[in-house]
C-alpha cells in the first residue's frame, strides 16, 4: 500500500514535471539568442544589470505561486525568499531595482514583449511570437 | 527418542538452548522495541526539536529585522542608515539561511513521514506571508527613495505590520505544533518503553523459571545419578560387590551406571576367584606346615635316635660288662653260703667236743676271744651279710636285664617283641623315680608280640611314664592299661598328675616345647614318642584337664 501510493506520487511528479516544462524568455530586443544556467542566475538576481552596454536588464517576476514559478526557481537553485531578499539587498546598496512583478503567466509574456531588457520565464505552452525564448528548463530529475 | 535418552551434553545443550532462545528472543524484542523508542527519540532530538529551533530562531531574526526596518526608515544620517541597510542585509541572510535549514529538515521528515499536515500547512502559510513582507519591503524601500517618509512610515505601521503580525502568528502556531509533536512523540517512546520492560520482565520471569527447571533438570540427571554412583562406590569400596545401578537412560551416566555394574560384576567374579585360590592356597599351605612338621619331626627323631643309639650302645656295653661280675657274685654266693654253713658246722663240732670233754679251761683263752668278738652275733651277722649280697646281686642282675631289654635300641630293624614286657621294662628303668611316691596299677591284657622297634616303642613309653612321674607332685597312682581287638593294640597310661590346660595339650607334640624350667627338660621327649609312634603308623591322642590328671592313648596297628 504505502509502495503504491509512492509510485502514484512519482507518477504525478512525473507529469507534473512534464506539464511544468518552463521556458526562459525575454524581450525581442535583447542581443543574446541563449543562456547557460550560470548566467541565467547572474541576469536574474541583478549580479549582472545589463545585457550588454546598451541594454539594461529587467527581471520579471511571478508574484503568486505556481508550477512555472517552483520549476524555475528550482531549476535556478534558489528559493523564493532568498531571490527576493538577493534583490532587496542590492535595491538596499543603490545597485539594484525592484524586479517588475506580475500576476499570472500571460501577463508575464506580455510584460516581457512589451518591456526593453525583460529576462522572465513563463510555462512552454504559454510562450507567443512576440518574445524571445533563450532556454528550456526540462526538468527531469524531480525531487520530491 | 525421548529426552532421558539423550547424552549429557545434548540435554544441557537442549536446556541452555531454551533459555538461550528465551533471552535471544527477550533481547530482540526489546532491541526493536527500543529502536522505535530510538526512533521517537532521534525524531524529537535530530528533527523536530532542530526545527524548533531554526522557528525560534526565525521568530527572533524577523523581529529583528521589523526593528531594523524602523529604525532604517528613522535613520537621521546616510551613515547610519547604511549601517540599518547593512544589518538589514545580514537579517535578511540569516533568515534565509533559517529558512532554507527548515526546508532541509522538512524535506528529511518527509522522507521518513514524520512531517505532520498541520505544520506543513502552519509553514506555508508563513512562506507566503514572509514573501509578502519581503514585497512590502520592496514597497518601503522604494517609497524611502522617493522620499514618502509619512507614506513608508504608514506602510511600516499598516501592511507591513499586519504581515509581520500574521507570520508572527504562524510561526507561533508552528512551535506550538513542533512541541506538541515533540510532546507526543515523547509520549510515544515513553509508552512502547514501559510496554516494552512489561514484556521484557515477563520474559525474563520465564527465563528465570525455565533455568531454573533447567537446573533441577541437572540435578536430577546428573547430580542425583552421580550421587548414586557415589555411594553405591562407597559401597563397593567397604566390600559389599552385590550393587547393582538400576540404568534408564542412554546419557553418559547410563553408560557410567552399565560400567559400574559390569565393574563390579567382574569384581564379583574376581573376588571369587581369588577366594578359590586363597582356599588352595591355604591347603597347599596346611600341607606344607604338616610336612615341615614331619621334617622337623623326622630330623628331632634322627638326633634323638642316634644320641638313644649311643645310649644304648653304651648301656649294653656297660650291662655286658656288670653282667660278668655280677654273675661271679651270684654264683659264688650259693657256694660262699654253703661253705659257711660247713664251716660253721666244724666250729660247732669244736665247742661240742670242749663241752664233752670238759676242756673248758684248756679252750679258757678261745671262750675269752668268742665272748671278746661276740661269737654268737657275729655268726649271725655273717648270715645277714651274705643275704645282703645275695639281694644285691640279684637286684643288680635284675638291672642289667631291664638295660639290656631297654638298650634294644641299637637293634635294626623291626623285631617281634612283646609290649607288655616294653612296659615291665620301661617301669624298670623308672622305678628309683617312682619308689613308694607312686603307685603303678597295671592292667595287662596278654596278646601275641607285635612287629615292631622295640627299644624305640620302649623310650615313647619311657617319655610318657617319665612326664607322668613328674606331673605327679607327691603321692599318686598311674594306671596302664593294655588291650588289643585283633587288629588294634591299645595301650593308655593315665596318671593323678596335676594335668594341662588346652594351650599346652595343643602344643605339647611340637619339638622343643616345654613346661619345665630352662636346663631340666630338653622339650624333645613327647616330639620323639609323637615320631616313633608315627613311625608304627599308630597313633597317638591325649585327654587332659587341670587338676584332673592326663591320659595319653597310644593306638598301634598289630603286624607280624
């Protein structure tokens, strides 16, 4: 019984995972076409502010908690908390500024069109023409 | 195969078995039950109290950091807002870190499914808000910089403080949870502790009861066996070989019991055996004694025979040689009294022609001399003298036959002789020893002369008269009695004497036993008579009592 229900909660992980497969996107107008995970961390908590000397980068951020967001978070490894408090330490050295913040995934894609420099990430299936997708977060390997 | 059947070693290996499996099975009920005491305990020590701690530790950092907030907000200066932003920094990693070492508990407990609904849900519901507080504080920070001071300060005191005063609650609510859980599982492991000692002192009672039982069961197999074993050994020991072990049981104390038995049996057997041999022993032992006696009998006859030989040898010598004078003096008597008598006659033819002729005075000088010698006594006297003479040589000549009848002695070989003169003759020899002391009763009755060593057959009868005299202190009698059946001659001589205790009777056969003082009897005498009687193939036996005289009865069988 207690193997079964392990199986039924891997099994749902599993498609969870699947169903979660979450893509980095930003706006059209950044110069990169792709990002390493390294990277991707660096851009996002504002240890790096531009893409390059023209462009400033803009973080985009998931306000509620979902799939997309605990994916990406975990693929960055990272929590939550410890993303926002890196960004509110920088905000608190003059470095940095409040990531934009957004309250659901179409709203992310729309923000990231619309916005110069947007780094976000948004769940595959909600991706559209108007961005520019520089990585595929396939997470496999879950954990529990 | 039932268990008395078994070796000793099986039953004690049976025995410490059980309780080897009652205290192997104590020992794992127990070792399990305090692992999931242990488990309890770990839960409560390593995780929940651990997670306690990283809550407190929380409650503490995000009161800080609502301090720190304020006073950043207050801050009069840049350079000590910097500082407010500083400790602002490090508050924020701190609680990070508490956060992210709960996450890391949380994740362990899952894994064992030691993480109760409540405090996940107690938890989440602090996540979300701490994430509201941090974007309240995007909030303050941003309103800081834009210099709203009276908006940032009703943020701080608004929103901000609900937040802080919400998750507070939370966090609260989650150290509440994580005691009570600690609590419960303390409870827990407390609970399966006392079950467990309930049952472990049970096993142990029964482990108690069982070695017990287990060691009155080697009493009862060993112990008393070999108890057993023991004295029936004993018995064995003082001789009594009739033991017998009862064996019903197949252990090594059975096999020991069937070795007892056979041991003794062959002991038994032994014993007997030895008895047999013993009993052989002591006849051939017996016989040896009787035929060491004859030796010694045959050797005192030797000696005792040649010194009698010389004896004798000597006695006829000296007989012979009295014999002839003596015979002088027998024979010349007759004629000396004849002459005498002649003599005498002449003389008194004298005296009648003096008388007749009335020549007195002429013959006046020869009366004067008859009366001078006493004439007339004289003549007597005379008469007297010679019968004196005559008595002494026929005394004398009566002598000389009793040595001569007693020196036969030195005679080899058998002779027929008569017994009854033995006897006479024997008396004979005695009779300066027996004088008026003794009266000798004899009671002869006549048979034919038997073959026989007469000289010797006379010193056994001389031995026996002589030690008759002598037990006769004073006056007495001895009576010899002779007899004979055709076949047997009897001859018992019996005395008054002073008689013999049993100790002496049994003794007096032996050579060189005596009653008499040192230097007056040789201890030879009896031993001799035993031997020549032997010697006749007779026999001999005496009957005799203290004070009532002894007899000896001499048996021999008539030969011719």
């Amino acid at each position: 019984m207690k193997n079964f229900k392990r199986i039924l909660l891997a099994l749902v992980l599993w498609a969870a995972s699947v169903s979660a497969q979450v893509a980095v996107i930003a706006n059209k107008d950044v110069p990169m076409d792709s990002l390493n995970k390294a990277q991707l961390r660096d851009f996002y908590s504002y240890e790096m502010k531009q893409w390059d000397k023209r462009v400033p980068i803009a973080v985009v951020d998931l306000k509620l908690p979902g799939e997309a967001k605990e994916a990406f978070y975990k693929f960055l490894g990272i929590t939550a908390s410890r993303m926002k408090s890196l960004w509110l330490k920088k905000m608190l050295m003059g470095e940095g500024s409040e990531p934009l913040a957004v309250k659901s995934e179409e709203e992310m894609v729309q923000k990231v069109a619309v916005t110069s420099g947007a780094l976000g990430f948004v769940s595959l299936s909600k991706i559209t023409p108007e961005v520019k997708t520089l990585l595929i977060i396939a997470q496999n390997e879950k954990e529990p | 195969m039932s268990f008395r059947n078994l070796k000793l070693g099986a039953k004690q290996l049976l025995g410490f078995g059980v309780i080897l499996v009652l205290m192997a099975s104590a020992n794992i009920f127990s070792s399990n039950r305090m692992k999931a005491v242990k488990t309890e305990i770990d839960e409560v020590a390593q995780s929940r109290l651990p997670r306690a701690l990283v809550i407190a530790e929380l409650k503490r950092s995000t009161l800080d950091l609502r301090i720190n907030q304020l006073q950043y907000a207050l801050a009069a200066d840049a350079f000590s807002k910097q500082a407010q932003a500083d400790l602002m920094g490090d508050l924020l990693d701190r609680i990070n870190k508490n956060i992210e070492a709960y996450d890391s508990l949380k994740t362990e407990a899952l894994n064992r499914q030691a993480y109760s609904a409540a405090e996940a849900r107690a938890y989440s519901a602090f996540g979300e808000k701490w994430l509201n507080y941090q974007d309240s504080t995007f909030a303050l920070l941003r309103l800081l910089r834009a210099n709203k001071m009276s908006e940032a300060l009703a943020l701080l005191n608004g929103e901000a403080r609900q937040v802080f005063e919400d998750f507070s609650a939370d966090l609260g609510a989650l150290v509440e949870i994580t005691q009570k859980d600690s609590q419960a599982g303390a409870e827990r492991a407390e609970g399966v502790y006392l079950s467990t000692r309930g049952v472990n002192t049970t096993l142990l009672a029964v482990t108690i009861i069982v070695s017990v039982l287990f060691a009155a069961g080697l009493t009862r197999f060993i112990v008393v066996p070999v108890r057993l074993l023991a004295s029936a050994a004993d018995t064995v020991a003082r001789g009594n070989l009739t033991v017998q072990l009862g064996v019903n049981s197949e252990d090594e104390i059975g096999q020991l019991a069937r070795s007892f038995n056979q041991m003794t049996a062959s002991l038994r057997e032994a014993r007997a055996r030895m008895e047999q041999q013993a009993a052989e022993l002591q006849a051939n032992n017996t016989e040896l004694q009787r035929t060491m006696h004859r030796l010694q009998q045959t050797q005192t006859q030797l000696v005792q025979s040649e010194k009698m030989a010389s004896l004798g040898q000597l006695t006829a010598g000296i007989a012979h040689e009295i014999n002839n004078p003596i015979n002088f003096m027998a024979s010349n008597v007759g004629p000396l009294k004849r002459d005498l008598v002649d003599l005498f006659a002449v003389l008194s033819q004298y005296e009648n022609v003096v008388r007749d002729h009335k020549l007195q005075t002429v013959f006046a000088e020869v009366e004067t001399l008859k009366r001078q010698l006493d004439y007339g006594f004289l003549v007597e006297e005379i008469d007297k003298l010679l019968e004196g003479i005559e008595e002494g040589a026929r005394r004398t000549t009566e002598i000389v036959r009793g040595l001569r009848n007693f020196s036969r002695l030195d005679e080899e070989g058998q002779k027929l002789a008569n017994v009854n003169q033995g006897l006479d003759a024997t008396l004979l020899m005695l009779k300066h020893q027996l004088k008026n002391r003794i009266e000798v009763i004899r009671d002869y009755q006549s048979f034919p002369d038997l073959l026989c060593y007469p000289g010797k057959l006379n010193q056994a009868f001389l031995n026996i008269l002589s030690n008759a005299s002598q037990a006769i202190k004073g006056e007495g009698k001895i009576f010899i009695k002779t007899s004979y059946d055709g076949e047997i001659v009897t001859v018992s001589i019996k005395d008054t004497g002073v008689g013999m205790s049993a100790e002496v009777k049994q003794r007096i056969f032996e050579p060189f036993f005596t009653t008499k003082d040192v230097g007056e009897g040789t201890g030879l005498g009896l031993s001799i008579t035993y031997g020549i009687i032997e010697d006749h193939d007779g026999n001999i036996e005496v009957y005799s009592a203290p004070g009532q005289g002894t007899e000896f009865v001499i048996t021999l069988p008539a030969r011719r």
